[in-house]
C-alpha cells in the first residue's frame, strides 16, 4: 500500500472523509496545505518567532539567543537575529 493509499485508508478507518476534508479546510493547493500543517513560508521569519519564544519561555536559563539560517547546499551561516544583550 503507497503512503497516499494508506493515509486515505486510515482516515477513512477512523471515520474521516479525505475529499471533505480537503474541501473544508481549503487544502487543494500546496498552500493551503502548508497553512494547515503549520508550515512556515519565510524561514527568516520562522527563526525570528521561534528565537523570540526561546527568549521569553519561563522554562529557559536568561541566556544570549541568536538566530540563524544555514544554507544545506553550502554550510553558510546566515545571522537572522542577533541577542539584543550582546
């Protein structure tokens, strides 16, 4: 069974319709879908929010944070946010 075929089969085993879903959530388009999986569209942005929850999380040392991205084609390092306190 392909991983579409099992998906499909597994919804429908737990009562979901796929094609009803689909249209109720607006998942035809790839966008949709990444709006609705949660998945981030600007990943500068991404570290942005994600290194500012880091910041403020109760659970967390108060600790320099930076942000960066890196490029999985060359290894660049890409500085996105700099620690404010540094």
């Amino acid at each position: 069974m392909s991983n579409e075929a099992g998906l499909v089969a597994s919804m429908q085993a737990l009562g979901v319709d796929p094609q009803r879903l689909i249209e109720q959530e607006h998942l035809g388009d790839a966008q949709g879908l990444m709006n609705w999986l949660g998945a981030f569209t600007d990943i500068h942005l991404n570290v942005k929010e994600v290194v500012e929850a880091i910041r403020h999380s109760p659970y967390l040392p108060r600790i320099p944070v930076h942000g960066f991205v890196i490029d999985i084609t060359t290894g660049r390092l890409t500085l996105v946010d700099r620690d404010p306190t540094e």
